[in-house]
C-alpha cells in the first residue's frame, strides 16, 4: 500500500517537469474571445450566432479546465469528482425548460 | 506523502491538548467532538423551539373559538389579541415551525452532530480533512440561529409565507405585512447553506480521502455511507437554494422581480428552484436517520446488517432519484402536465430502495438476538414509522389521487411519519446509543424506555388521525376549519391530536431531563458498552483529543456480530487482527 | 403602550431586542418621550385667544346613485341592514349635505398641542366606522372588530410605514399610529373587497370630517389666518381661507356638485402599492 | 514520524490526490451549483420574456467587457505560471506571477465597476434612466449573476494578495505549491464561469 | 370521527376515488406485512440469556424478490396513475365545448365571473359574482383560472378538483358535476392571513336553474 503514496507523489514530479504548453493556451483562448466577439456582431440567423457562441464558450471551459485546472493530468477518480454535479445541472435545466415546451 | 502530512498533524493535535484555553477547546474548537457537541446543544435547543411553536398551532386547531390561550399575555399584541392566536402569528408559526424544524432542528442534527461525531472516528482518523472550516460551519449556524429568533420581535413579525417560502407571497411585504422577518429567514437560509456546504466539503474530503489502512469502501459502516450520501446531497442541493434565497432577498429589497409576474418574473420558477434543493433535503432528513438504523439494529441484534451491499446500492439510488423527483410536489402548482407524468413514475420508483431497506432492516432483525434497549427500541420504532410514511407517501406520487389530497392534512400526516416518525426517531435511538461515546456516561434505561413508550403512543395518536383529517380535506395552514361545511365533524379529532401533541412535547421534557441528569448522575460508561464492532468503540468514552495514538488499521466488515469462528464473544471488531482471533473471519 | 414597546424593540433590530426584552428599557424610554411632547403643548392653548371654525360641505345638482354591496356571501353582516342592502359610501348626500369630507387647516398653523386621547375605527357590519377618519400625527388609533369574522386591516401610506394586520374575531383591538402628516392613508380590509376607509393624518387637532348633514366644526383654534383644505374620495380636494378671532366662530364652507365627480383625485378607489419602491400608484377605475 | 512507523499503516488510497485539493474539487462542485441556479434562473426567465432583452452592445459595453474578458485570461496564465515557478523552486517568479495574478484580478474589479457605474447613471433602458438590478428582467439577472462573480473575483483577489505577501516572506516553495496549485484552481474556476457568462449575457 | 373522504359528485372524482383504494389496499398490506412482521421479530427473537444470533450477510434471492416484486407493483401503479392523470389533465382531452368561467382569486375572494347567456367569456353580457360560483350538472365546466396577488389552490374537495392559481398564469381547469348540491371553495395554499377564510360557496343547479340563476343576476349586470 506504500506504493500508492509513492505514486502519487512521482505522478506529481512527472508533470511539474513537463509544463503543459501554458502559453499556447493562453493565444488559443485569446484568440476564441475575439472570435466570439466578432461573431456576435455577424449578420447572420440568431440561432447561428447563439450556438457557434455556445460551442466556443464550451471550448474555451473546456481548455481551461482540462490545462490550466490540470484535469488533463488527474487521475481518473478526480476528473470524477469534477464531472459529478453536471448531471444535476443538466437536469434541473431541461427540466425547467420543459415549462416551455 | 500524504500519509506522513496526515500523522504529522495528527501527533500535532495530540500534543496540542494540553496547551489550549479554556475558549479554544470548548468554544473556538477545531475538534471534530466538541464541533458535534456544540451542534447537538444548539439543535436540541432549537429542537424544543419549534416544538413549542408546534404546541401553540396545536391550541390554536384544537380551539379556534376560545381563546383565552394560556399566558396569552406574555405576547404582543400584534401576536396574540385577548387570547386569541392571531392569524398573521399562526402564518408565522407554521412556517418558522418548518422552518425552524427542518433546518435548524434535524438536518443539523443529522448531519452536524453526527457526521461530525462519526466520520473521523468510524474511519480512523484523526479528526476531519479541514478543521478549521469544520469550525466555521458551526459558527456560522449562529447568526442564522440568532436572525431566526429575532425575527420574530420585529415589526412585522417572523417570516409567514410557509418553509417553502413561495413567492410571490414571500417576496411582497405589502401582501403580508411582514417584511423585514423575511428577509431576516432568508439571511438566516444563506447562513444554513454556507455552513451546510462548509461541513459537507469536509465530510466528504475526509470520507474520500482519509480512511484508515483496511477501511474500503465496502468496510465501511452503513452510517458513514449515508453520512456520505447525504454529504453530496447538501452539497449540490444547498447552492440552489442559496441562490434562489438570494435572488427572493433581491425582488424584496432592491426591487428586482425574479419572481414577480408584474416583472416579467415566474413564481413557478421559485417552485423549481425551490424543490430542486427540497426534495433532495428531504433525503438529505432521512438518509442518515437510515444509517443509524442500520447500525443500531445491527449491534441490537447482534447480527450483520442484512445485505450490506444492497443497503448501499439503495441508499445511492435513493440520493440520485432524490434529483430527478422534485416536480412531485408540484403537480397542482400549475406546471406543465407532461413533466407530472414523468415526475409520477420516477416519484413511484422510489418506493423500491424504501422497500429494500424496510425489507433488510427486517432481515436484519430476522432470527437476531435482540436486545432491546432504549436505543435499539428508537431503531425499531424508525423502522415501523418510517414504513408508514413511506406507504402515505405512495398515496401522494399517483399523481391522481395527489390532486385531492395535496396541500390537505394527510401530506402532513406523510411528512411528519418521515420526519418525526423517521428522523427523530432515528436521532433519539442515535443520542441513546453514542451518548456514552460522546460523555463517557450511560443514559439511564429506565428514563429511556418510558420515554420511548410515551413518544411512540404519543406520536402516533398525533400523526395518525391526520391522515383521516386529510381524507375530510382538512387544508394545511388552516388557522380555523370550523368555517368549512366539509370540514364538520372533525373538532373532536383535532382536539385529540392537540391534546396527544402536548403529551409528546412533555415528553420530550423526560428526555432531556436524562439527558442533562446523566451527563453527571449517569453510569459510568466503559469504552464498548454495547459490544459493537465499528472504530469508534474501540477508543476510550470519551475518545482524546486527536482520537488515536495510532491510526488503527481494519481488517473486517463493519458490522461481524456473532460470528461463528469467534467463540469467547459474539463480535469482532473491525480493527482486530484475524491472526489474533480467527484466520476466517477476516471476509467480507 | 405594549405595542408601543414591541415596534421600538423591533427598530434595534433583533439581537439587541432580545437583549433588551427583560429590561423595559425600550418601554421606559417611550413614556419619557410623550411626556416631553404633552408638556408643552399643554400650554400652548389659551382659552382667551381661541376660536372656532364651522361650516359645510354643500352638494348641489344629482346625487350620483351609490353601487348596491353584494354581501351575500357574508349573511351575518348583510343581515345588519335594511330591505335595501348596503350600498357603497363614496358619496352620501343628505339634505344638500355632503358627508365624510376632512377638512383640515392645511396652511398658517403654528405649534400645536399634542395628540391626546385615542381615534377609534371600528368594523361594523363590514365596514369601517367612520368611513373617513382624522387623527393628528403620533395619536393612537384604536382599530377594533364588532363583527364576528375575520377582517384584515391594510393601511398603505406613502409616508408612514404601513400595517397589514387582521382581527379574527369581535372585540379584538389593536393600537397603530402614524407619525407622519399624510393626507389620506387608505385602509381596505382584503377578506370583503369593498371595506374602505381613509384616515387623514396632520400635525395638529384642528380638523373634521363632516357629519351626515354635511356640517362639521372645529374649536379651540388659536385666532389668525389660515388656509383650510377639504378633502373628498370622489371629488378631491378644495381650498378657502379662514380668519379665525379670538371667541368668534368663523365659517368655511365648501360646495360640490355631481359634476365636479371625476376630478383629479389624490386617493381614488384603486390604490395600488408599488412593489419594491413602495410607492402609491393611483389608478383610476372606469 | 519515521517511514518505518508508518510502513503497513498507509491509509486507503483515496483519490491519489492530495486532501486540499480534493476539497477545494469538491467546494468548486458546490459553486457550480450556485452559479447554475443562477444561470438556469436566467435562461427560463429570458425565454419567458424574450422581448425585454436588448440587443448584444445595445446597453452593455462589449468592447470594454472583452478587454475585461482577456485580463482575466491574462490572469490564469500567471495563475499557472506561478505555480509553474513554484514547482521548479523559482522564487523570483513564484513573486513576479502571483503579483501579476492579483493585479490583473483587481484591475479586472476596477473594470467592473467603472462598468456598472456607467450602467447605472449613464444608459436609458426601456424609458427609465439608469441600467439597474430594477429594471427589468434583464437588469435583475444581469447584476446578479455578474455582481455574484465580481463577489467572487473580489474573494479570490484578496487570497492572491494574502499568497503573494506570503511569496515575499519565502513561504511557497518546490517543498509547498499546494496552497499556490489549490488557490489556483479556485482562480481558474472564477474564469471559467467567466468565460460562461461573458458569452451568455454580453453576446447572446 | 368520520375519516372518510368527502361523497364524490364529479366524473373524475370516480377514479380518483377508485385509485385512492386500490393503493390503500396495496399499502394496506404491506403495512400489515412489515409491522405485524416487526411484531413478530420483537417477540420471537427477544435477547435470551446465553443465545446466539444467526449469522448471516443476507440472501441475494431475497433481495431480488423484494426489489422486483415492488418493482412490478409500482410499473403497473405509476402506469395506470400516469393515464389517469393523463385523463384528468392533459391538454388534448380538454373538453371542446364545455362552458367556461373565469375564476380570479386575490387576497381573499374569489371572484367568478359568468359567461351570461351567450355562453362566451369576454362578450358585454358577462358579470362578475363574488364569493358565489354557480354552474349547471351535468355538462362539461371549464374554468379559466388567474390570481391577481399571490399563489391561491382552487379546491373543491366533493368535486375533486384542485388547482393552484398562479399570478402571471392562466390555468384551465375541467370537471363535470354527477349531482346538483351546494359546496365550498377552499383555499388550499397558504396565501396570506387571510388564508383560512378564503371561501366561496358552490352551486350546482339543474340546467334550467341555472338559466333561472343567470337571469336573476342580469340586472346587475346590466349596470
């Protein structure tokens, strides 16, 4: 049972060494803002622009949660953790939502 | 690594002991004991505040025509008039007496006395992941605490819109004439939820992260499982309801209307918002009650827990359907027709893992050795209670017969089944049964057992005729029936149900008579006086500071009683080691 | 004086309230107060110097016919009247008389006696007795219920804080008071929609409501110039001007016609309390 | 405590993962169930009363708020860069990123309210003068949900400032980035909800 | 002490009635099962002195007999509920024809106003009658219900109808009278303090007295 301290201990140094490419991230979210921004303003249906946006923003939660919140590099059990009160969210919102349907 | 961080600290406490102020070991403690003590004196306090607001409601049904309450004078006017219970106060009752009850009564007593008492020592470590935040969650139930009780002294009186505060009725002071005791709840329900969430952050963190050498999952006690369960419930129901109370306080004070239809707001949404949050509360009331079941029928019986893993299996169901049922108390409210029928069946479906557990808690006792002490006989009475509120509950989900008997007398008949019959029944077994692990005393049996007799009679002589005066159509929050033509007929049985409701409020007076009386006349307690096989047991009563010397190690199930290759004893504990015992009974 | 006590305890919100529950802090500190405003005042009256104001409120041409109250639904207050049935109160009219206007000296008074005594506003058969009521600012109105039923009592001032209380049964009483002049604060019970009452607040004693016949009369006012105001639910209000001798009685009188109905009137029939600002809306009924 | 002591008493596994960050894991499940009451309440209300919105840059300053967007970008990189400088034990920018991290933090709340202050004294909305939490819908949810996560920009800023006086004292080091790595993840949550609403109640 | 629901007067009330017993059968049952087996334990495997527990973890059979039989029972139990309700409630079984009334509560009446003899909402012959709800038996009732202030429940407990009225919303609600009778509206959520005395009285007339009623009402309407 040792081990198990052990590995999370060397899993630790593994990736203090290896530096997500921080960054990179950084130009890539930068990049999605102005994206968002411009296609905001587009002309084009609303629903267009209302889901292009969605995705986007999905995406750039997404960067910032998987590198800079390190979830790319935690164990499994973690990421569990993380994804645990999604369904919940989802739930209460469709849920919510079929007031209108 | 982390194990080294982990004993560090633990010696740390050790030592730190014999340093601490009087202030920082008793009030400002970081001590996961005196955390659960603190909450158990404030919420038996509390405990007794909504019983007495219960007891004025109950006069108030029982004799609408008389007034002349009695020491009616020692209230304001605004609050009781030549003796008569004024409506506007009675709104104020029934409401602060939910209010009161559930947030400030139960569910810390659930969860705040016991998950803190019992998780660190029925995993074996010493003490919680973050002390200080453990600290913190009591504290903050103070304000919230001292808002309630205050608010009932402002102008205006206390919050009057029921527990589930529905808007807009509790978002329009000039509706209601109460204002400013409104907002004071909803303060006070900010508070609740920071605590809640504070504490439920440690007792998951440290169930997850902690746990002795040997103590898997499935070793671990029923009790921590439902602690755990509940734990996640709080902590992704109670931010809702924050928000939501919130966003109530905005539409009362800086003219927002979320909820206000003249706004363009949605009272319905409150409703969602609000039963997001309080049907996984109501979970979040009972989970753990079924856990000290378990337990305590366990030890009583001296056998297992009858299917361990299937209790488990049940309990995490019951959590995840506690999230996809809230519309079921919504079916009159005017929401959308279809979500009622998707809510009916996934309502109706908790009603299996209920029956698996009645069913195990059954098997449990089944061919047992039953010792029937004060608190296994609370253990017994949960099980029955709760089988009773959880069949009414069956009445309400079909969603037809809903219509009639929603918002009538037989939901609070069901409620207070689950509740009282469940949840409190489930606490006293649990006082009765840790007591000597928390004060080193026994509370006396004898005390005890009338106690148990006098609760159960009474309790049923309250709660079950409600059921009868739902079927009447007896409306909740009635301040006088009298009025109605359908409602004639049933001023006898009120006054039963009143006067039983005073017997079970005197009652409560017994226990906590013992309860103060054996904390210094008690008998002295050893450290396993039930012979139970949990961690905590194997500790001195009271446990030290920082709880173990050396963080133990477990090598059985939880719950090993009569075991047939022990033959001296009938339990194993769980941190006894097989070679010393057994070489067999180290399964399971 | 309990109501009194609570209301201040409530003001040191809470925590202190409590706090200050056993002692009576709260409660002495209120009769000090009183006492300190009566003193005075007391004084202010000379019998030599005063006198008195009556006249009329007059009302020409048709009487507009009053609505016919469905009380049917509450048999124990319908059985208190005649073969006709209640009718509303807006304007009652006899003998060229108009009832239930306030007048009130709205300009030229300085320093007045405290409030002394208590107005009464009782709940007769479903509605307010008086219909129309006058009290001086910081004076106990003594709000009670002679009908055996549940009447709310719902005062929404823009100037004072409001009240919204109930009385379940008869002979229960309640005390409130506004401490602020406001010229009207509606009152409406909730329980029987048509339950209207106004109370004019001002800062001195020198107002009336005018009686059946339309006649009302105000004494002890102390000699000078005033300007007088009176005030009616239907036809809003009117000015004259007063000169008030010492012994002398001088008249003030006030005419209305049918006519003048539908004038800009502060307090109409619906009231509406704006959510969040708390402000009146007047909106005005076809 | 000497390693033999310990040997055989390890405790359970876990999640391999330190307690801390476990914890602040678990707190941040609860704060996406705040913010999700929040923004769910916002979705249901806008689609009940679609036609009290205005048109994105209408009311709401955009250009402003995307430059406000990009410095709390800004802010997660030093966020990790610092905890990349603890890691290798680089106390000149454990230093240089944390104050980074927080003056990008506060200057994002001096934004903010310059924002709101222009909002309130400075646009018409709907015939009344001032963009308020009380006018409408759209001022309600609008406050709400960004006053909620300038409240706790403002929480985060203040342990910033409290870690970077720390990094001054020597306190954080390649032996301590726990408090750096915990406090970060709380840091990039608030930018992640960022991120959401940026794009759901400026653009959308 | 009569605990006994209220005589039924309406189509719906039927079914409800009938699915009300079933369940109380079903849980009847079980209630007999799990307490007198609580009973029994208690006294059967009372402690005694020197006797030892049967040990055992449990029966995966049982668990599975107990898990589906239940199981079973609630599919068929939520089944039949959600094609009741489906019945009772669903927007494509509204009545086409039925006569509609518009209902408003507030603080603390309702207020009912009349179709007139046109048979049509919103035409000039309509009158509004507080605290007085009339209809004719035996034909299908609409009721259009709306609050002014707070949450109110239109209940009418012999006609087994409930049905909250949102501010801000405009609930139909349908139901058919069997017998002629006089009831009340209660109020079933708490609205206020006012809450308790929130009542109207129901009239359900013959056809013919219902015109009869109408016309008497006409005079006022008129003004």
């Amino acid at each position: 049972m040792s081990e198990a301290g052990g590995h999370a201990a060397s899993a630790a140094d593994d990736h203090a060494h290896e530096h997500p490419k921080y960054m990179l991230i950084w130009l890539y979210l930068a990049i999605l803002t102005i994206l968002e921004v411009l296609v905001a303003f587009l002309a084009i249906p609303k629903w267009m622009i209302v889901v292009s946006l969605l995705i986007m923003a999905v995406w750039k939660a997404l960067l910032v949660a998987l590198y800079y919140m390190h979830l790319k590099f935690e164990p499994n059990r973690l990421r569990l953790v993380a994804l645990a009160p999604l369904p919940a969210v989802a739930i209460m919102i469709i849920a919510i939502m079929m007031e209108y349907v | 690594m982390a194990t080294i961080v982990a004993e560090a600290t633990g010696q740390a406490i050790l030592h730190e002991e014999h340093e601490q102020s009087f202030l920082r070991k008793y009030i400002f403690s970081t001590d996961h004991k005196v955390i659960a003590i603190q909450f158990l004196i404030y919420t038996l306090f509390f405990l007794m505040i909504g019983g007495l607001l219960a007891m004025l409601m109950r006069y108030q049904i029982a004799w609408p025509a008389r007034g002349e309450l009695p020491l009616g004078g020692i209230f304001p006017e605004s609050m009781v008039a030549s003796g008569y219970i004024l409506p506007e106060f009675y709104n104020a009752l029934v409401t602060m007496h939910g209010s009161v009850m559930v947030f400030l009564a139960i569910m810390p007593m659930l969860v705040g006395v016991w998950a803190n008492y019992l998780i660190p020592l029925q995993l074996g470590t010493h003490d919680m992941a973050f002390p200080r935040l453990n600290m913190l969650s009591f504290w903050a139930m103070v304000p919230a605490g001292i808002l309630t009780l205050a608010s009932f002294f402002v102008v205006g009186g206390a919050a009057g819109a029921g527990w589930t505060l529905y808007a807009p009725l509790s978002a329009r002071p000039d509706l209601t004439g109460v204002g400013l005791g409104q907002i004071m709840w909803l303060a006070a329900l900010v508070f609740i939820g920071l605590s809640s969430i504070l504490g439920s952050v440690n007792y998951i963190t440290t169930t997850i992260n902690m746990r002795a050498p040997g103590m898997t999952w499935m070793r671990m006690p029923l009790t921590i499982w439902s602690l755990f369960i509940t734990a996640i419930l709080a902590l992704l129901a109670m931010p809702v309801l924050s928000a939501a109370g919130i966003m109530l306080i905005f539409d009362q004070t800086i003219g927002t209307s979320f909820f206000l239809p003249e706004g363009g707001g949605q009272p319905l949404l409150w409703q969602h918002l609000f039963w997001f949050f309080g049907h996984p509360e109501v979970y979040i009331l009972i989970l753990p009650a079924m856990g000290f079941t378990s337990e305590i029928l366990s030890v009583g019986s001296r056998k297992p827990v009858f299917g361990y893993k299937a209790m488990v299996l049940a309990l995490v169901s019951i959590a995840f359907l506690g999230f996809i049922v809230w519309g079921h108390h919504m079916f009159q409210s005017g929401m959308n027709p279809m979500l009622g029928l998707t809510f009916t069946v996934s309502t109706l479906f908790i009603a299996v893992p209920s029956a698996i557990k009645t069913f195990n808690w059954m098997g449990t006792m089944w061919r047992g050795n039953l010792q029937l002490h004060s608190a296994m006989l609370f253990a017994i009475g949960f099980v029955a209670m709760f089988a009773i509120g959880g069949l009414s509950g069956v009445f309400m989900a079909s969603t037809p017969v809903d219509i009639y008997i929603h918002d009538t007398y037989f939901i609070v008949a069901h409620i207070h089944y689950v509740l009282f019959g469940g949840s409190l029944f489930a606490l006293f077994g649990a006082i009765y049964f840790w007591y000597p692990k928390m004060f080193g005393r026994m509370m006396d049996e004898t005390m005890g057992k009338i106690h148990f007799w006098l609760t159960f009679i009474l309790f049923n002589v309250v709660f079950f005729p409600m059921h009868g005066v739902g079927m009447v159509g007896m409306m909740r929050r009635i301040y006088d029936s009298t009025g109605y033509a359908h409602l004639q007929g049933i001023e006898d049985t009120n006054a039963l149900i009143s006067w039983a409701a005073f017997g079970l409020f005197a009652s409560g007076f017994l226990f906590a008579f013992n309860f103060f009386w054996s904390l210094k006349k008690g008998r002295k307690a050893e450290a396993n006086p039930w012979n139970a096989t949990t961690l905590e047991w194997q500790t001195p009563s009271p446990p030290k500071h920082g709880n173990w010397e050396e963080i133990p190690v477990v090598y059985h199930g939880p719950h090993e009683y009569s075991h047939p290759d022990v033959e001296d004893k009938d339990w194993l504990a769980q941190n006894e080691r097989p070679d010393v015992v057994s070489p067999a009974a180290g399964s399971h | 004086m309990r109501s009194h006590f609570w209301n201040r305890s409530a003001a040191l919100l809470g925590v202190v309230a409590m706090a200050a529950c056993g002692g009576g802090g709260g409660s002495s500190e209120g009769a000090a107060d009183d006492a300190g405003e009566a003193a005075p005042a007391a004084a202010a009256v000379d019998p030599a110097s005063v006198g008195t104001i009556s006249g009329m409120a007059n009302f020409g041409g048709m009487v507009p016919t009053m609505e016919a109250i469905d009380m049917s639904a509450e048999a124990d207050c319908a059985a208190g009247y005649g073969a006709d049935g209640p009718m509303a109160q807006n304007v009652l009219v006899s003998d060229g008389g108009l009832a239930n206007v306030f007048v009130y000296l709205s300009e030229g008074v300085s320093g007045a006696p405290a409030a002394s005594g208590a107005a009464a506003l009782d709940q007769v058969n479903c509605r307010y007795t008086p219909h129309v009521l006058g009290v001086q600012s910081g004076q106990d109105i003594e709000i009670s219920n002679s009908d055996n039923l549940l009447h709310n009592i719902n005062a929404t001032p823009t100037e004072n804080r409001g009240f919204n209380i109930s009385q379940p049964r008869a002979g229960i009483t309640s005390t409130q008071r506004f401490q602020v002049a406001e010229v009207m604060v509606p009152v409406r019970c909730d329980v029987h929609g048509w339950m209207q009452a106004y109370i004019g607040v001002v800062d001195h004693p020198y107002f009336a409501v005018t009686g059946p016949d339309g006649s009302y009369s105000i004494a002890n006012v102390p000699a000078g110039d005033y300007t007088m105001t009176a005030w009616h639910e239907e036809f809003g209000t009117m000015t004259a001007s007063v000169t008030v001798t010492a012994g002398g009685t001088a008249a003030a009188s006030f005419d209305y016609n049918g006519e003048m109905a539908g004038a800009d009137v502060p307090m109409g029939d619906a009231l509406v309390l704006e959510h969040g600002t708390n402000r009146i809306r007047v909106e005005r009924t076809q | 405590m000497a390693h033999a002591a310990t040997a055989g008493r390890v405790p359970e596994r876990g999640l391999d993962v330190y307690t801390q960050k476990v914890g602040m894991w678990v707190f941040l499940c609860s704060e996406v169930m705040f913010f999700a009451g929040l923004i769910g309440s916002y979705v249901v209300l806008r689609f009940g009363a679609a036609d009290t919105w205005a048109e994105p840059g209408d009311v709401l300053n955009v250009p402003v708020t995307a430059f406000n967007t990009f410095l709390l970008i800004c802010s997660s990189v030093t966020m990790v860069k610092a905890f990349a400088a603890a890691q290798e034990g680089d106390q000149r920018g454990i230093k240089l990123y944390l104050l980074l991290t927080t003056l990008l933090g506060a200057t994002f709340l001096g934004v903010q309210v310059y924002e709101y202050i222009e909002l309130v004294l400075h646009k018409s909305w709907q015939g009344s003068h001032g963009f308020t939490p009380a006018a409408g819908l759209y001022g309600a949810t609008f406050f709400t949900m960004t006053g909620f996560h300038g409240f706790h920009v403002l929480l985060g800023v203040i342990c910033l400032a409290w870690a970077t006086i720390r990094a001054w004292r020597g306190h954080w080091g390649a032996d301590n980035t726990h408090g750096i790595e915990v406090l970060g993840l709380y840091w990039h949550f608030v930018d992640l909800v960022w991120i959401i609403l940026f794009t759901i109640v400026y653009l959308i | 002490m009569d605990w006994a629901l209220p005589p039924n007067y309406s189509t719906f009330g039927v079914v409800i009635d009938q699915l009300f017993w079933i369940i109380l059968v079903i849980t009847g049952i079980a209630f007999l099962l799990v307490e007198g087996g609580i009973v029994w334990f208690c006294i059967k495997y009372r402690g005694r002195e020197g006797a030892r527990a049967h040990y055992t973890h449990g029966s995966n059979r049982l668990e599975i007999i107990w898990t589906v039989i239940p199981a079973i029972i609630i599919a068929i139990l939520g089944a039949h509920s959600a094609l009741v309700w489906d019945d009772i409630k669903g927007s494509s079984n509204r009545p086409a024809d039925a006569l509609e009334f518009l209902v408003v509560g507030k603080q603390f009446e309702w207020n009912i106003t009349y179709p007139g003899v046109d048979e049509t909402l919103g035409t000039a012959d309509d009158f509004t009658v507080r605290n007085q709800f009339h209809f004719p038996v035996n034909e299908d009732i609409t009721i259009l219900l709306e609050s002014e202030d707070v949450i109110h429940s239109f209940f009418i407990p012999e006609l087994r109808v409930k049905q909250d009225a949102v501010p801000g919303m405009t609930i139909p609600v349908w139901f058919d009278a069997t017998q002629t009778g006089n009831f009340e509206i209660a109020c079933a959520e708490l609205c206020g303090l006012g809450h308790y005395y929130m009542m109207a009285s129901v009239t359900v007339h013959s056809a013919a007295d219902f015109d009869a009623w109408q016309a008497s009402q006409a005079p006022a309407a008129a003004q």
